[in-house]
C-alpha cells in the first residue's frame, strides 16, 4: 500500500484482488439461467462465452476439466442454467463467472425465431441453389452496403484498392443494428438495384453478439438480398457466424474483408498470370521459328535441290525399270496362262466323242426314238439304226443279233439264214445303202 499524506492510494492490482476477495467469498457458488452468445471453444479445450437475458450479458469461462464432461454441444441462442463461482479476471478488471456445470433448458427466443424464419422461408425457395447468380469476372463497380463508420467498410477499401486499384467503389451507408437497422439495409440494396450501375454487391458488417448480428435475420433484408438484380455477396460477422443472409445471397463470404478478395482478381496475381501467358507464347514462337530455320536449312543442303536434273534423271529412270518390269511379268502371266489353257484344251479333246470316232469307233442310235444302244439285248432283228461315223452317218437294218453268249459257228449261220430269208422277203426296190459311204452293222 502507498501512502500519500493522510489518503491511503491503492493500486490497480491491490483493488483489483480485493474486489475478487469479496466476489468470491460473497457469492462461493451460484446458478444462473440465461441465452448463450458469442460462444467459442479455444484450442486449448477452455471455452468462453456470454450469459444474457433481454438486460444485461454475463461474461462466462468453462475450463476444460468441466467441458469434458458436457453432454452436449453449447450453441449460441440456446437457453441454459450455468452453475459455478463467481470471480474477476485480473488482466481486464472484470467480473465473471467460472461455470463448473451447464445444463440446456431450451432454446433460446432468438434461436426459436432464426429457426421459424428459417423454415418457412426455405420452404418458399428463398434458399436454392438454382436462384444464385454467377458473379462478374472481371467487375468495374463494387457497391457496398454497411455501416459508413464501422472496420468493416475500411476493411474493404482497403483490400480493393490493393487488389484492383481500377474498381469504382460506390458505398450506401446504412446502419447495421439497432432498431430500424433491417429497413434500412433492405433499402439500400433496393436503391442500388435502381441505380443499374453496379456490377457486384457486397451487404454486411463486422463481427458481434446473435443481437448485434440480427438485422440480418429478419425478413426484410432476406427477400431484399434474394430479389436482387445485382449478385449479391454476404459478408456478415466473423466465418463462424451465420445469417439468414448467407443463404439467400449469391456467395456467402467468411469475413467483410473476405468478401472483398472474392469479388475482385488480384492485380499482382493478374500480371502474374500474363506474364507467364507471354513467357510460354514467346517460346512457342522461338521454337517454331527454330524448327523453321532447321527444316529450311536442310532442304537447301537436300541432294534434291543441289542436283535437281539428276534427280529427275534418276525418276525416269527408276520409272523406265518399272515399265520394263511390269512387261516382263505381263508376258510371263500371259504365256504361263497359254500352256494352262492348251493343257485344259487337250484333255478336253481327249475326252471329246468325235475323238472317239476318229479312231474307228461308230454311235449307233434307235431310229425310232433316237436312243443309244450300248447292248446287242436292246435291239431286235429288222430294226433300223442309225450309225454316226467320223464322217457322216448310215441307216442299218438289224439282220442278226449276237449277244455274245453263243459260239462263232453258230452265229454264222444264224446270220446267213437270216440274210437269205431278207433277200427273198426284200423288195425289188431295197438300196438305201451305198457301200461307198455306210457300213453294215452285224
């Protein structure tokens, strides 16, 4: 303790230990029944967050020994009853409360109202995938609507101007929370549809509590950002906190700043990127030019353009062979194909039946039906045959039959009877015959 005169001068410390003092020996144990808010689970497995009710907040921490034993998962809007000791966190100078137990007791109000609005707005198609607009590639004005005051709005300056130095911005301050806050980010957005001169827009605020975050939950602002001509990019809070703008946006970004490097191409990453389409079409070029220079470089060297006669020279002569060859093999088919075509003719000729007749032999035919007799059985004595020759043709009469089957002496003189009974029986005018030109058939 200082002293300074009569006044005993306490430091900051000193006050601070005895507040925790009293704070702690005051209330050793309570139970408090609140909405949870900003809750976070640090790495560290401690978690903290906010107790409140429609008043007033209060600040709560959860050590990991008691986290584990937790049931369930704490979110914000949900209603619960914390159990623990008060006490003060030296660094800040402030109050909370170190809570040893958390029991859920329902959902909180907000929380019931996000979910209603939720539903019944999903249920309309608000929330569709096939309802998002693609954004810009290349955008030449950016609007924005936030707060005209908050880190927000600099944020996305900021990165604008470092990324795409070229862009227009073009800012409608509105307020972010607050009562009257939604009717007037709907209106914004409505203005900047009226506008037409914005190819992108980017709707959101910085970090907060579910109240502080809650004008964009409310249904206003939803149908404003869905019915937007212009694609519009969420950009609410912090990449944990969700609205009920996020879904009904085109994109939904995790921070302000976020949304910023969305919506733009970075310049260096621009130039990056033309540079490297340059380097690569530049040694396209060189090589191609290369390849040019080699290919022309030995067609001059080439025989064919240092000797060009003897090079049409040694053609015909190559096509003079050719011809010769091709001769040559057309005679060469053309006699084989001579003796195969004498070879067949021969042994036709062979097998002809006038060759047969050349050689002495002789067809003899009915002359009553034409038909051939190969055998004496077939014929009867007096009947008339016609006999083919070589040469011309004899009409016979049978005037005896020998089937082979009786002696020489015997068919003799069968013959001879049967010739002396056909001269007495013939007629005076009988001589068909020339014996010049036809022979008997015995």
């Amino acid at each position: 303790m200082v002293n300074d005169g009569d006044i005993g001068v306490l430091t900051v410390t000193e006050l601070t230990a005895g507040i925790k003092t009293l704070l702690e020996e005051a209330f050793p144990y309570v139970s408090v029944s609140g909405e949870i808010s900003n809750y976070k689970r640090h790495s560290s497995g401690h978690a903290y967050f906010s107790l409140k009710d429609d008043r007033s907040q209060l600040r709560c921490v959860m050590w990991r020994s008691a986290n584990r034993k937790l049931t369930f998962e704490p979110e914000d809007g949900m209603e619960v009853l914390a159990q623990g000791a008060l006490s003060v966190y030296d660094v800040q100078g402030q109050y909370q409360l170190v809570a040893r137990q958390l029991k859920p007791v329902g959902a909180g109000a907000l929380q019931a109202a996000f979910e209603r609005l939720k539903a019944k707005l999903e249920k309309e198609g608000l929330f569709r995938e096939e309802h998002k607009q693609a954004l810009p590639s290349f955008p030449e004005r950016v609007g924005v609507v936030t707060s005209g005051s908050g880190a927000a709005v600099r944020d996305i300056i900021q990165v604008l101007r470092r990324r795409a130095p070229w862009v227009s911005i073009i800012l409608r301050p509105a307020p972010v929370q607050g009562e009257g806050a939604a009717a007037e980010i709907a209106a914004a957005i409505e203005e900047m549809n009226d506008y037409g001169a914005v190819d992108v827009l980017i709707v959101g605020r910085g970090g907060g509590s579910v109240e502080d975050l809650w004008a964009f939950n409310e249904e206003a602002v939803v149908r404003a950002v869905f019915e937007s001509r212009i694609p519009v990019v969420s950009a609410v809070g912090h990449e944990t906190d969700y609205t009920l703008t996020d879904f009904a946006a085109d994109l939904r970004a995790p921070t302000p700043s976020g949304a910023a490097e969305i919506v733009v191409r970075d310049l260096r990453e621009l130039k990056d990127r033309s540079e490297a389409v340059l380097r690569r079409l530049c040694g396209s070029m060189t090589g191609y030019l290369d390849l040019s220079r080699q290919r022309v470089a030995t067609a001059l060297t080439s025989y064919g353009l240092r000797r060009p006669v003897d090079q049409i020279g040694q053609y015909a002569q190559f096509t003079d062979e050719l011809t010769r060859r091709l001769a040559d093999r057309c005679f060469h088919d053309h006699e084989t194909r001579t003796q195969l075509v004498g070879g067949l003719a021969g042994r036709l000729q062979a097998l002809s039946p006038l060759s047969v007749l050349e050689r002495g032999y002789a067809v003899c035919q009915r002359a009553s039906d034409g038909r051939i007799v190969r055998n004496a059985d077939e014929l009867s004595v007096d009947d008339r045959v016609n006999v083919r020759l070589r040469k011309g043709e004899a009409f016979c009469r049978v005037e005896h039959l020998h089937d082979g089957r009786e002696g020489h002496e015997g068919t003799e003189k069968n013959a001879a009877a049967a010739q002396g009974k056909r001269r007495e029986e013939a007629p005076a005018s009988f001589g068909l015959f020339d014996e010049s030109n036809t022979t008997e058939s015995a």
